[in-house]
C-alpha cells in the first residue's frame, strides 16, 4: 500500500511523525507492555490528509476531524468520506477510541434538518482487521461526533465511514476479468489526473446490435459510494453467466464502473474533480457526456448510495401507462428484488412512489442523465444503497440482482397499456378491531421469511398513509393484519417485495364495538387509557410459559385464564419463547426451521406461531390483555451469541411484531426480560425500523436495572418499569 506523508506516531509524547519501519522501535521505547497506535492516510483514496486533523487525547483515544479534500462541497449534510488506516505495531490487540468530527469544520448545516441529515443516526464506521472482512462498528453520537470503539490487532486495520473500494480496487477488478466471447474492454479515455477509464461491453455479437436495445450502466460519479463498486463485481459476474445469456442476445450493456476515477483515488467526498463545479469541466465528465453522445442509449442505469438516511433504499426509475407517469415499474420491479426489510431497510417514498419516477421532469442538459432523456429519449433507473447493516457480499448480491430484477421488469413496461385497476371486494370492519388479509402468491426468493415481505399501504379517510408489514404464512400463504383508528372510508394496496403480490381495495371503518388498544394516557405518562380515553388500570399476573411451558396443558391454561379473570386480573406477563424442555418433545413448540438438533434459524415454524394466534385469541376472549416477552437471553439461541447474530434477531423480532401488532390485546411490547444477562448487559438492541414502528404497537418496556443496552430504547418513547417503582 502507498502511504501519504501523513504518517502520525500517536504513541509518543510530541506525536511527531515517525517511520513506518521504526513504529515498534518507538512503541517498546514508550510502552515496554503496549504496542503504540498511529495513524496513515493512504495515497488512494485516503481522506483526512492533513496531519493537524489528528488530535492524540490519550495513548488509544482520537480525534479526527474529517473534511472535503476537494475543498468545496455542494453537499450540507455530516461528512461521507473518511478512509483512514490505523497501525498497531506491537504484538497484540490494543483497544481504540475514535471520536470522527464529520461536521466538516463548521459547514455542514444539516445535522438533522431532513432526512437527509441524519447525524444522530450516524452512529457507525466500518473497519477492515488483518485478513478479515470489513465489518460494521456501532457506537454513539454527540451534536456533530460520532464516537466508535474497536479493537485493533497487530498489524494494519482499515478504517471508514463505508469500506473502501479504491482506483487500485477498480483496475485490479477490471485486469481480472476473464475473457468471453461476449466480452471485451477497452481503455477509452485518460482523466486529467493521468488515471484510466475502462469501458467494458457485454452482447452476443452473434445477433445484429440493431436488432438490441442498448443498456448504458455506471457508478461512483460520487466518490465516496462504494457500494456501487462492489455491486459492479456482481453485475459483472451476472452479465458473464449462463443465466444471462439471453439477455445478451436482446441487450447491449455498455459499462463505466467508476466515472469519477480522480475523486476517488484524491480522497475526495462527492462530485470534486468531476463535474463538480463545472459539469463539463474535467475529462472523466465529458466522457460520460460523449458516450451517451455515441450510444444514444434506450436506458441508463446509475448506481449511486447515500449515506443519510442509513436505513432508507432508493429506486428511482421512468415509467409511463396511457402517456402518464405511473407507478407500475416500481412494483414490478420490488416484487421481484429481495425486500429491504431483509436487513432493516424500507424502500424510500414507499407509499408515493410516484415522486421517484423521472418521467415529466424539468430536463437540464448540465445533468448527463436528463441531458440523454432530453436528446434521446434515454429512460432513466438507478438506486441509492446505503451500507447501514449491510456486507461487502451483500453488495455484490444486489448488483447481480439488480441486474436480473431490471432486465426481468423492462419487457412489461409498455408505455401505451393501461393501467390495471382490479379491486378486491369492499370489507366492514369496526375501529380498532382485528381484520386478517389473506394472500396467496410466488416468492421470487430462497427464503421468504428473510428475503421476501407483504406490505400494506393503507390511506385513510384523513388522507394519512400508515404502512403495515404483514408475514409469511408457509407455502404460498401471506397474511396481513390491520385494525382501522379513523371512522370512514380506507382505500389500501397490498404489495410484495421480493414476492409476487398485488392487491387493491377499500374497507369501510365502521363505529367501534370496544374500547381499542391501550396506550400510555395523553395526559399521565405514568398510566395508561385506552384509545377510546377509557383510564386503564394494570392487575397482571407473570406466567412466562403461558404458551410453550411444557407442564401447562390447554385445559390447565384454560382453567388459569378463567382463575385469573374471576380475580379480576386483566394482563399477563408471557414469553413468545420460553421452554426447550417442550420444543425437544414437539416440535410444534419449536419457533424455528429444521428442529432443536438440527435448527434452521433464518426460518420460522408457522405451527409454533399459529399456537401462539390462538392462545393470544383465548386470552382476548376472556378480556385479558398480554405483556409479551419478545427476546428470552436464559435459553438458547438467544443466549448465545454465536448463532443469536444481530441480523436474526431483527429478522425475529421484524416477524413477531408482523404478527402480533395488530391484536387489540397486546397490551405491552417488552423487549427483553433482564438484558444484563446476556452478555454482561452490553448487548446492543436496536428498535425494529427505528422509525415509527407498528402502527398498532402498545406501549413497550424494557424491565431492567441498570444502564440501558443501547441508546436507541432512550430515543424512543419506551414505558420504562423502572420508574414505575
């Protein structure tokens, strides 16, 4: 790796800048037991490059303040861009607090003014030990700070607000690719900075180029979204495959994997030393320009992924029916992509796609993809990806399905059809109350229950969207619950993601039959009412075993509900998972795929689940309300870490809140029963979507002593039992 002169020796008292080779001398000299710490910018890519930006607060602490090393940035949000390399030059692992200014030495102004802002969700990097994957570290933000620990091993750790994909990266990517007698490269251009510009093209020359439509797909205009970088390694492998091969015969793909050659190998954050601020000013912009003169290509795809918000996936694409911009490609295309809910994500305007379609835009020709829909009629698609919670495998997944998804969707898109307005029969159903929509339809993904969602879009009577995620049901079956809150007239669409599901209809909310949900009262934080304003007072009982506790029988929770009621009780403290002792005797009582010796825990056992429907049904009909324990850190999985990953426990709790949101008797969400357990009290949880969650969700709680696991939970408006004491 080339370094930069910036090559700081955090371990000694002046901080003075050291040789690469005399780092050990200087840690053993200092700190006979500890290796010393220092930091390096790269020569590609490296960002901060000025040594003042690097402030020792203690022998293993840091600041660093990052920056635009273009100088000016059209952009106001928190700093997207640092690649940094932190060196541990002794003989073992050294425990490192980073504190990254991103607030760009003052000029950034949007810390949280728009989503876009997103600073106090920007509360992680990305780091790159000695011969591992990079990986995501989670820490905490403070005004325009975000502050991350992490253990350093010996040797050289890459650090980033994203993982790095350099212009080195980029020609090895290109040099490796194999020879194909549907591929060829060529170097095409030079950037002012003396860097190359490879153009990669993908057809079956066998059939004749007019008989094709021609496919222009770039990425990294912006140098600081490398995710498009690596998802062009698996549109590459994609468009190389047996699986492509017809759409070779019906496509030309002309290809730019990385336009913005010498913003990315300077350190640059966005447009710098492209077309930023001149949109024709450098070689590598007028490139694209002259390219799109050549191909007059019938699509451009543009691969790009913000930073903020971390959590919202964008696809933007152009689309007519009867002459007018539509929706349809949107859905055709979410039906077939894996859903973003996958790994905590939503798709951006979701509910008003619409806005994301570049039909009808005001065109400028200082914009190169509005400058080819303007000349030639060029329709345009891309995406924005942001890394939160996401691999660098991840992203070579998307390309490659992204790429499939795209060339599945396009041969529907006829502009002169119209659009299809089939609704299902109007429904009654009273406020507040339950109502199951059933659907049945395809998977376009391995594993439903990961991969794939059902997603209700429902419009009331105020004109208010509330979108609701329903749950895989097993075989072809989805379901969706939703309980009305607004008297009148709903109109609703039910969409899949990554699963072939459309519905559209209305429902007529009718007067209720009871009191509604119970939530906090408007008026005392400290007690609860219904929805109605009905006060509501708590007398519950802890049965955590209610459901699967191998010694309750159905007649003995029947007998214990009536025991309960007649004892005026009117809640029930229960786990969705409590005994193994049950699940190793029947497996209906397993929650999982596969069995206990055998376990598939990125699926879910729909038997286990209808169980749980009926209990929380017999409880209902007796007017007892559930406390429901989502996460149980006594009994395995969850108490081990090693399988128990992040991932499938948003995916759990992703699909018990799907489930149960809706049950006008659920009365409290309890995250977790004593955290500290599991392990130690540092387990990190973040609420599912962050955002407005359910919208049918009761008040949640976290009953434990102690420092709180995440500062997500203080975020939010959780009930907090330990200040009921």
């Amino acid at each position: 790796m080339g370094w930069c002169h910036l090559m700081i020796l955090l371990a000694t008292a002046a901080g003075a800048a050291a040789d690469r080779a005399d780092w050990g001398a200087e840690v053993l000299v200092l700190t006979p037991t500890e290796a010393a710490i220092a930091w390096g910018a790269p020569q590609d890519g490296g960002t901060p490059r000025d040594p003042s930006r690097v402030e020792v607060l203690r022998p293993s602490e840091f600041r660093i303040r990052t920056r635009a090393e273009e100088g000016r940035s059209p952009l106001t949000h928190a700093v997207s861009r640092a690649d940094l390399v932190c060196h541990n030059g002794g003989t073992r692992p050294q425990e490192v607090t980073l504190h990254l200014d991103l607030s760009g030495d003052g000029s950034r102004e949007n810390a949280d003014r728009s989503h876009f802002g997103g600073m106090p969700r920007r509360d992680f990097i990305f780091i790159q030990p000695p011969g591992q994957d990079w990986r995501q570290v989670d820490g905490k933000t403070a005004g325009w700070v975000c502050t991350v620990r992490f253990t350093a091993p010996p040797g050289d750790t890459k650090v980033g607000l994203s993982p790095w994909y350099t212009y080195g990266d980029y020609l090895r990517f290109v040099r490796s690719l194999p020879e194909h007698p549907h591929f060829k490269k060529d170097r095409v251009a030079t950037s002012d900075g003396g860097r190359e510009h490879w153009e990669l093209t993908v057809t079956d020359a066998a059939v004749p180029a007019a008989a094709k439509k021609r496919i222009f797909w770039h990425a990294r205009e912006h140098a600081y979204e490398t995710f498009s970088s690596f998802a062009m390694e698996g549109l590459l492998a994609y468009l190389l495959s047996e699986e492509a091969a017809g759409a070779r015969r019906r496509f030309v793909f002309t290809i730019h994997p990385m336009s913005n050659v010498d913003g990315v190998a300077d350190g640059c954050e966005y447009r710098g030393r492209y077309d930023y601020p001149n949109v024709r000013g450098t070689a590598s912009a007028r490139l694209v320009f002259d390219t799109l003169d050549r191909l007059r290509p019938d699509y451009i795809v543009t691969w790009h992924n913000w930073i903020a918000p971390r959590d919202v996936d964008c696809l933007f694409y152009t689309d007519a029916q009867d002459g007018r911009p539509a929706r349809r490609a949107w859905d055709l295309f979410t039906q077939r992509f894996p859903s973003p809910r996958t790994v905590g994500h939503r798709w951006d305007e979701e509910g008003r796609p619409e806005r994301k379609n570049w039909l009808g835009r005001q065109l400028s020709e200082d914009n190169t993809h509005q400058y080819a829909m303007k000349r030639y009629g060029s329709a345009v698609w891309g995406w924005e990806m942001p890394w939160w919670r996401r691999t660098v495998a991840d992203a070579r997944r998307a390309g490659a399905e992204f790429a499939k998804t795209f060339l599945e969707t396009v041969p529907f898109l006829d502009p002169k059809s119209k659009p299809a307005a089939p609704e299902a029969p109007a429904l009654d159903v009273p406020r507040w109350e339950l109502h199951e929509f059933v659907l049945h339809g395809r998977s376009r993904q391995g594993n439903p229950f990961r991969n794939a969602a059902l997603v209700g879009e429902f419009t009331a009577p105020s004109g208010k969207v509330q979108t609701v995620e329903g749950f895989y049901g097993g075989g072809d079956t989805w379901r969706l619950r939703f309980a009305p809150d607004e008297e009148g007239q709903w109109r609703y669409l039910l969409r899949g993601e990554g699963v072939e599901l459309s519905q559209r209809g209305r429902l007529r909310c009718t007067a209720p039959r009871g009191h509604g949900f119970i939530r906090i009262h408007p008026e005392n934080p400290y007690a609860f009412a219904f929805s109605d304003g009905t006060p509501f007072f708590p007398m519950g009982d802890t049965c955590y075993g209610l459901y699967n506790d191998s010694p309750i029988t159905p007649q003995l929770r029947t007998e214990y509900l009536e025991a309960r009621r007649r004892q005026r009780f009117n809640f029930v403290r229960m786990g969705v998972q409590h005994s193994p002792k049950h699940w190793e005797t029947d497996n209906r009582f397993w929650p999982w795929g596969g069995t206990p010796r055998s376990p598939d825990l990125d699926r879910f056992n729909p038997a286990f689940f209808q169980g749980l429907d009926s209990v929380l049904r017999q409880m209902n009909e007796r007017g007892i309300n559930a406390e429901l324990i989502v996460l149980n850190y006594y009994s395995p999985p969850m108490n081990d870490p090693r399988v128990w990953t992040p991932s499938r426990e948003q995916a759990w709790v992703r699909y018990v809140m799907a489930r149960y949101a809706a049950f006008p008797n659920l009365f409290l969400w309890t995250v977790c029963n004593e955290h500290e357990v599991h392990p130690n009290g540092q387990y990190r949880l973040d609420v599912p979507g962050e955002g407005d969650g359910p919208v049918h969700q009761g008040p949640r709680s976290l009953p434990a002593p102690g420092d709180r696991p995440s500062r997500d939970f203080r975020q939010c408006a959780w009930h907090d039992n330990t200040r009921c004491d």
